[in-house]
C-alpha cells in the first residue's frame, strides 16, 4: 500500500516575530516522529554571476531574492518520498555556497521564512498555514539584539536597515500574506496555548493518515 502524501505545514511572519521559535517548539513535540524542517532562508537565489559590490545591495526581504522555483520542486520531490540536496547559502559572499544538505523526506514537512506565505505556489502545496503575529516595537528590539549581539553589527546600523529596508518591506509583502493564513499566533513562542493546538490538530491529522 502506497504512503499517504505528506503534510505540509507553512510558518511566516516577519523577521523577530518569534516564526523560528514556534517551529521549533512544534518540531520539538514531535522529536522522533518523522518530521523535517525546511527553512526559505536556505533558497536566497545564487548570485555568483554578479560581482561582489552589486551582491552586497541585495535586499533579502524581497520576494524576487529567493529561488522559489527550486524550494517548489524540492518540496514536491519530498512530497513524493525522494531526498533534496538543499543548498546552502554563503552569507559573508552574498551567494549560494558550493555546497549542499541532503535531506531525507518526512512524512511531515515545516516550511519556514519570513514570505512563505507570499507566493500563491507555495501556499498550493501547503496542508496548513500559520502565520506568527508580533507587534513591530518587539520585532525591531529583538531584531537589534540578534543583529548586535550575534552578527557584530552596529545599533546605528540596524536601525538604518529596518527603517529602509525591513519595514517597508514588511509592510509591503509579509503583513499582507496574512490574509492568507489559517491560524494566526499572536506573541509568537510565548504563546503556548496556540503552539499546543497547533501540536494537537498535526497529531490528529498524522492519526488519520495512520503514519504516526
């Protein structure tokens, strides 16, 4: 008897909402169960034929900086049981690395980024869909924080970022993919009520594909 196809579970929401944190915790509670996670932050789009100056202008909260094409064909190859090479994406070069994850397909797959939600082909592929709710003061300071603190970045510097760059862009494609959401978890991983039903209502579903 053929394998049921696997669920697809989309999580957006905009940088410093707390989206990592809430798949995390889902992906925590089904800690060996067969359960994968696939971040959009991997498929930024290769940039080797540009030079290095022009990488360095690339605005990563753009829809057109990721390689959607390839993280689609990837999703249906692991809908269809057969494992991806996931690239990976070189931050200090501004381009796609040389090398590669493979990734052995799940029966329950989470796809996570800030714009998952955004493209109407992903959403196609999706069973369900989230999107992670945070006021913007909290998403800045978090932001700032992980920027400072993890990325040895400047506050002046990430102030002037997510006041040119960030926010407009937020405003622009992230908030309004939330139309397209079926749940929507306000305070991000501090919401536990909400991660538990999300993690009740993937179980129910696993259940009745009898794959758990």
């Amino acid at each position: 008897m053929p394998k049921k196809k696997p669920i697809v579970i989309g999580i957006a929401g905009g940088s410093g909402s707390g989206k990592t944190s809430v798949t995390k915790s889902i992906f925590d509670s089904f800690r060996g169960h067969s359960i994968l996670m696939l971040e959009q932050d991997y498929y930024y789009k290769d940039q080797s034929h540009l030079p290095f100056e022009e990488r360095l202008r690339t605005n990563y909260d753009h829809p057109l900086a990721f390689d959607n094409d390839l993280l689609i064909e990837h999703i249906k190859h692991l809908q269809r049981y057969e494992p991806i090479e996931k690239p990976v994406y070189d931050y200090k070069m501004h381009t796609r690395s040389n090398e590669t994850v493979l990734v052995e397909p799940k029966d329950v797959i989470i796809l996570e980024g800030i714009l998952v939600l955004e493209d109407k082909r992903l959403r196609d592929l999706m069973d369900i869909k989230l999107f992670v709710d945070t006021d913007a003061d909290i998403r800045v300071l978090r932001r700032m924080q992980r920027d400072i603190q993890e990325r040895g970045r400047t506050m002046e510097s990430v102030i002037e970022q997510y006041v040119n760059v960030v926010r407009p862009m937020h405003n622009q494609f992230i908030e309004p993919s939330k139309r397209y959401a079926d749940i929507i978890v306000p305070e991000g991983g501090q919401n536990h009520v909400a991660i538990d039903l999300m993690v009740t209502k993937i179980a129910t579903i696993l259940e009745e594909k009898v794959i758990l």
